[in-house]
C-alpha cells in the first residue's frame, strides 16, 4: 500500500547501521542466481537484487541498508532470518526512509539506494516523458533528459568504427560481452550551466576496441580479473566444441545506470557536486550514509571529492552515485545522476535500450595470453591501463554491426526460457532473461535461421 512518510532526518542511521550488522546473525548461504530471480519481481530491478544478495552475504553486512533497499518481502527469501531479526533491519531501515518529506513509498518500485522511495509529481510532464530509457530512478526534476548540454571534445585516439553486416557472422560463434555505454577518447567538459574544473576523460564501452589499448596491444575487452578469465575460457571452450570455428565477443548494452562502476562516471558526478547547492545539513545527512559504507568517505562537499570518486573502489562509487539517486537526496539539491551518466554516455549509444547487441565485434584470440594492469611474475602487462578495470584480452577488432535484441542472437538460451515462471509464480521479464545470459555466456552459433531472423528484425525498422 502506498502512503506518506513523516518528516525526519538522518540522524543515527550510520550508527543504528553497524549495530544491526552486529546484533542479526549472517544469513545461511544461498545460491545467488536463484535469490536474484525470486527477489527481482518484488523490487523490479535484478541489478539492486544483486546488490542486496552482496551486502547480506559480505562479511559485515550492514542490515539497515538491506531492509531499506529490500523490505520485508526479500528479507524472506533469506535462510536464516527470523521474524525478530527481521523486524530489526526493518526498524533500523525506518530510521532510513523516515528523512522524506512529503514522498510516497511504493514497495513495488525499488529505484535507489534509499529505498522505495519517488517525489510527487511537480508538473504534468511524468518520469517516462523526462526520462525515457531511465537514466535515473528517481523522477528528474522537470529537466528532459534530452535537452542536456554535454559540452565535450574528442581527443582523436580512435581508430574509425568499421561498417560489417550481419551476413559476415554466419557459421561464426559468438560470445555476450555485456558492457555500460560509456564513452571512448572523449574529454568532457561541462554538463549545462556548469563547467568542469578539470574534463573527465573516458575510457570504455564500444570503442575500447578501436582505442590505444587496441592498437597498442590487440586489446578488444577490459574487465575485472575474473570477468575476462571466464569470457577467455569460454571462449577456448567454445573452440573446441566448434571445431576452431572463430568465435567473436559482441558488445551488449547494458541499463544506463552500469556506468556506474566506471570511474569516469564517478568524476563526472563529483564535478556535478561542486555545482550544485548543498547545504551543510544536507551534505552531513548524506556523508553519515557514505560512511557508513566507507569509513574513509572523505566528505561530499570535500575539495577532494573527485580525487576519492576516481581512486575508491567501485563498488563503493556505484554506492555514492545511487546514494544521489534517491528522492530525499534529489529534494535536497543534490545534482542528477542521470546527468552524470549521460554525459559519460557513447552518443551513438544514449537512445539505446538495454539488452541490444552487435555495435562492436572482435575475433578473440583464444591462444594469446591474458594482460593484466599490475602483472604478477612474467604475465603480459597491458600497455595502455584501464583505470577502472585490471584486465585485458586481445583479439582482432572485426567491426560495427547493425544492434538488434539480445533475444534474436541468444535464441538457444533465450527460447528455453520462455513460458518460465519464478517460484514466486512471476514469469521471467527482461532483467532475468539478462541476467541467465550474463551467468551461462552461452556460445551460440549464427546458424542461417537466427540469421534470418535478424534480418527479418533489421528490415522492420528500416520501414
């Protein structure tokens, strides 16, 4: 049910945080996949379904902020907690939510780290119309996203995007390489009426396989460590039930908000911070949730906020950016995370919907060794370093294809899914299909029928 929260504040909510870590007991280890599938219909998002199961099962989990990321509903889908304990993380994410004034809860819409939590509409433009392919959870405050002025200046380091049809694929096999939208050799300079004291240079997505990296190196991916090792030993595998087929990576858009690891994103965010108007209360409010994330969280109104945003870890900038996204925050004048994706954002790529595939295509070289940031021993060291992620692996950059759904690529993986319901009797959405793809990385062969059937899609939106 759907009703008004009572005015109230922050205070107490780092410390009620860590005393709950400490008073409910861990949760009994579950398979995370299957948690993510049966929390995902209650909160509508499998990427917070993920980062609910990660900070349950951490070593010190922080219960306040599970309870208000949750609520109750998912709290039961964990082995190993009790009515009373449960009734806890609820209080203690009370304390949490109680700091809106004048916002609606909605325990069918999770959309930030907050909490359930969206203003009341200010105008008749509604949250589809500002933000169409949600680059923020919460509504933009009577800003189309659209108008944004993204002032930037590309350095010239890429190699040119090669044109390849889908024809060039058949008889080949290919591998999901999901990745955020980001932006490649671009120094972004100002956001609206504010401009940047230093440009925030970007470094991913796409065009990673036409950058440095690549002409120095082959490189066609970077990733964290034990991401590439499993494309790298899927892709031998795939090798050899393929009979030396080549086997390429195709990129996949992911929802806007997967910027949010990229370091980038965060020093884009922090120099949105440094022109918004925050007041000093507003910013202790949000500084107490940070740290209690990170005790080290150097502030937010901090000369040497850009400098953590860009050095902490990423899971700790995903927490910082989303903290932003959330109604109380955005009612205090914390400046639009949406802004801060979408300045970071491809342009080729900021009107894509998620879950689309093709923009970028590398043979991988399922014989040369991996490449690593900080090597260790006689490993390969990457000649161009990712900021945000270790770990390269090469190929050969074959070109840009037409996107199309994940679903007429994926169709082995994609069709076993249909009619598939969760044990909670929901059927499998988008996000689940998604999320099955990311954890099998299915190996699928362009047989002449999904052939077809892409060709069949591209001539429909042709028309």
């Amino acid at each position: 049910m759907v009703g008004l929260l009572s005015p109230g504040d922050y205070a107490g909510y780092a410390e009620e945080g860590r005393r709950l870590a400490v008073d409910v007991p861990n949760v009994t280890p579950m398979d995370a996949a299957r948690f993510i599938a049966e929390a995902t219909p209650i909160i509508g998002d499998a990427m917070a379904a993920k980062e609910i199961y990660d900070e349950a099962t951490s070593e010190n989990p922080n219960w306040a902020l599970v309870g208000a990321l949750g609520g109750a509903a998912v709290l039961g889908l964990f082995p190993g907690i009790g009515d009373a304990a449960a009734k806890a993380v609820k209080s203690g994410a009370r304390g949490l939510l109680d700091t809106a004034k004048r916002v609606e809860v909605d325990p069918n819409a999770m959309g930030s780290l907050l909490g359930n939590v969206r203003l009341k509409p200010a105008s008749k433009a509604n949250k589809a119309d500002l933000d169409p392919l949600g680059y923020q959870k919460t509504r933009m405050n009577d800003a189309y996203l659209s108008d944004t002025d993204v002032r930037s200046t590309d350095t010239g380091e890429n190699l040119s995007r090669r044109p390849m049809s889908w024809e060039e694929t058949e008889g080949k096999v290919v591998l999901p390489f999901y990745g955020d939208r980001t932006s490649r050799g671009l120094l972004v300079e100002g956001v609206n009426d504010i401009n940047f004291d230093q440009p925030v240079y970007t470094e991913g997505g796409v065009d990673f396989m036409v950058g440095p990296a690549a002409q120095a190196d082959k490189s066609i991916w970077a990733s964290n460590q034990n991401i590439i090792t499993r494309i790298d030993k899927e892709a031998a595998k795939a090798a050899k039930e393929f009979e030396g087929a080549d086997i390429l990576g195709l990129t996949g858009s992911m929802a806007p908000d997967a910027n949010d690891f990229a370091t980038m994103t965060g020093a884009a965010m922090a120099e949105l911070v440094k022109g918004a108007k925050i007041t000093k209360k507003s910013a202790k409010e949000f500084d107490d949730i940070m740290r209690s994330i990170d005790p080290d969280f150097v502030g937010v109104l901090s000369p040497k906020i850009r400098e953590w945003a860009e050095t902490t870890t990423s899971p700790k900038r995903k927490s910082f950016i989303r903290l932003m996204d959330s109604a109380p925050m955005q009612a205090k004048g914390f400046p639009s995370p949406a802004e801060a994706r979408y300045s970071v954002t491809d342009p080729t790529q900021r009107d894509m919907p998620a879950g689309m595939f093709g923009l970028g295509a590398a043979r991988v070289d399922t014989s040369a060794p991996l490449m690593f940031n900080a090597p260790k021993g006689n490993l390969p060291k990457t000649s161009v370093p990712h900021s945000t992620y270790n770990t390269q692996i090469s190929g050969e950059y074959l070109g840009s294809l037409p996107p199309v759904p994940q679903g007429l690529l994926f169709k082995d993986v994609y069709n076993a899914m249909e009619g598939k319901v969760t044990k909670s009797g929901q059927p499998l959405n988008e996000a689940h299909k998604t999320h099955a793809i990311k954890t099998k990385m299915p190996a699928q062969k362009i047989t002449p029928e999904i052939l077809e059937g892409i060709l069949s899609y591209l001539s429909r939106m042709e028309k």
